[in-house]
C-alpha cells in the first residue's frame, strides 16, 4: 500500500508555535494534528467559494 501522506517543513516564530501548540493541547490535538484540521477547513470554505481545486494526482480522495 503506498503512503499517502507528505511530509512538510515550515519556519515560524517561535512564540507563535508556542501559542498554537497550546491552543492543539487545549483541543486535544497534536500541533500537526490542529494544523490539518485549520487546512481542512480552510480548503473547504475555499472550494465553497470558488468551486473545487483540481488536483493533477491519481491518489484516493480523502486519504490520511
């Protein structure tokens, strides 16, 4: 089965990371975990607005 899953490094502030980190513990989540959620939703109101975002891969919709 192949591995769908990406792996991203971002840079940011330290204080900031800090501040979030607390906000994913408050929600139960991981920082990666509250990260994916925010980009969920994010693509989602995306899409609502201006119609789905092709995606040029062959991948399983909805793979985590």
């Amino acid at each position: 089965m192949a591995n769908y899953m990406v792996r991203y490094t971002m840079r940011i502030n330290r204080r900031l990371l800090e501040k979030f980190k607390y906000i994913a513990d408050s929600e139960g989540r991981s920082a990666n975990r509250e990260l994916e959620q925010y980009i969920k939703r994010r693509v989602a109101a995306f899409e609502e607005k201006n119609g789905e975002i092709p995606v040029t891969t062959d991948e399983e919709e909805n793979k985590e």
